[in-house]
C-alpha cells in the first residue's frame, strides 16, 4: 500500500509517516530531500535524524529521487520519502541556478516537465521495489493567489506533483493539528 500525507507546515505530517511506518513494520528507509542549505537548516537535519531509529536506512536525494530508490531501497519494506515539497523547491533552485532568476512561461513549462519526471521516477521506484511507500507534502495551493510569477509557479508544480501522487496511491491523508483525516480512498 502507498500513502500520500499532505497538509500544512508542522501539520503532524513527518511525525505521523513515522508512525505509520513503525506500525506497517519491515525494513524502513528514509528518503530525505532536505538540503542543508544554511545553518537553521543543517541544525534541524540533524534533529531530524537523531529522533528517527538507529536501524532505519536512509537515501539523500534532493534530485534523481526515483532513481536513487530503485537503487538503493530496494531491500526496504516501507518507503518514507520526506518530502515532496523541497524535492519541487529543488528543481526550480536548479533551474534559476543555471538559467537566472527570471521565470518565463516557457521556463514555467521546462520545470513542470521536470517535476513530472522526478514524479513518474518515483511513481516506477514504488512500481519496482514493491515496498509501501509513505510520502510526505504540503499543500500549499490552500491560502492566496501568490503576489510574484515565482511563488505562482512553484505553487502550480507542488499542486501537480501532489494530485499525480494523489491519482497513484491507494491513500491520501489530509493532516490538520497532528490529526490524520483520510481523504483517499472515501469513508462512505
């Protein structure tokens, strides 16, 4: 089985995978898709790490997700990937790297066939490695219309990204104040 946990920052997403994860049980693997950028940033990897379990594995990957997975988790038995949200963050820091900061529609399309195949990688890692996938993101689609074409696009790739693996999974949970409300499949 695959899940998608989406919500808002410190909804309870990160915590509740590793909770799920824990009651799946088998051989976990965590996919981080953190880059430690500054020094906020190293300083909550770290915690990260050190409150998750010593025997779980873990893949780095900030790009070539997918690919990393099928790779090396392939002995996993769950799958948390954590998180989509920098993973699309990712991409488009790549781009402007390369490309400058000026974000054109035809900019808008290079980045949203980018995002769409680290999706479909991750998609065929799930596909290849047979194990339950947990993965983590925010919804970030929820609030106001972004006031700049950089916030805009960045907006549209996560939604896409996050209705791709939300079509995919066979669960999607919407996390509100640590609490899990399952979207997918429906409770009639």
């Amino acid at each position: 089985m695959n899940y998608l946990l989406i919500g808002g920052a410190r909804s309870g997403k990160s915590s509740y995978a590793e909770e799920l994860a824990k009651s799946i049980g088998g051989k976990v693997v965590f996919v981080a898709t953190a880059e430690a950028g500054d020094e906020e940033m190293k300083t909550r990897i770290l915690r990260h790490q050190q409150a998750r379990p010593a025997e779980w594995g873990l893949i780095e990957a900030s790009l070539q997700v997918g690919e990393k997975i099928s790779a090396h988790g392939g002995s996993a038995g769950v799958v948390i990937l954590d998180c989509i949200t920098l993973l699309v963050n990712n991409i488009m820091c790549k781009y402007m790297l390369e490309h400058g900061d000026e974000l054109t529609g035809e900019a808008a399309d290079y980045l949203d066939a980018e995002v769409k195949k680290e999706i479909n990688g991750i998609i065929n890692a799930m596909k290849k490695t047979g194990a339950s996938f947990i993965v983590v993101t925010n919804d970030v689609g929820a609030g106001l219309i972004p006031p700049n074409a950089m916030a805009r696009i960045y907006r549209d790739l996560l939604g896409r990204a996050n209705q791709m693996l939300g079509a995919y999974v066979e669960y999607v949970y919407l996390m509100v104040a640590g609490l899990p409300m399952q979207v997918k499949p429906l409770l009639r």
